[in-house]
C-alpha cells in the first residue's frame, strides 16, 4: 500500500509583523492520496497562498508535521525539495480574467 502523497498533521505558520503575531495557518491537517485532484478555495487572506507554499516546499512550518509520500519534508535537503517541485507537484492558478 502507497504512503499518502501528502499529510500535514497540525500544521502551523505565524509570521511577526511589527511584533504582532500573524497566524497564516493555525493546525491544519491535511490527507492528499496519489492521484487525487484537490483545488484550495477561500476568501483573501484565509492562508490558501501559504498552504500552498508550504504544499509546494517553498516555505517551512512554524509548528507541525509534513509528510510528502511517507518521508518528512523538514529533514529532506535542498535538492530533495527541488526534486519534488521539479518533479512531482504541480499547481494551477486561475484568476479572474481566464473565466468567461
């Protein structure tokens, strides 16, 4: 049986901005198997650009666990997580001016 593609338990990502505490994510968990679509939907500033980035390995969690494919992502080295950027995410954006 495949590992889950993708499994965030607890995930966590705060920013300081002029020393107030931003919480982008706040204890998201998360289960994206191997050939499942999944589309991240929500009103602005509801965290869906950081979850993305941190689905994507383009940032680091403040707190929690990622898991891509059974291995933990905050242990893989730099060309690890290029690898799977370059390898094995993909994401598509639609703005406003692509809809009829």
């Amino acid at each position: 049986m495949l590992a889950d593609l993708i499994s965030l338990k607890e995930l966590k990502r705060y920013y300081d901005v002029g020393g107030e505490v931003v919480r982008a994510l706040d204890g998201i968990d998360l289960t994206i198997n191997h050939n499942e679509y999944i589309s991240i939907m929500g009103p602005s500033g509801s965290g869906k650009s950081t979850l993305m980035n941190m689905i994507g390995c383009l940032d680091t969690p403040t707190e929690g666990i990622y898991e891509f494919e059974g291995e933990l992502v905050h242990e893989m080295d730099d060309n690890q997580l290029a690898s799977i950027r370059n390898r094995k995410i993909g994401f598509v954006f639609q703005t406003f001016n692509l809809l009829p």
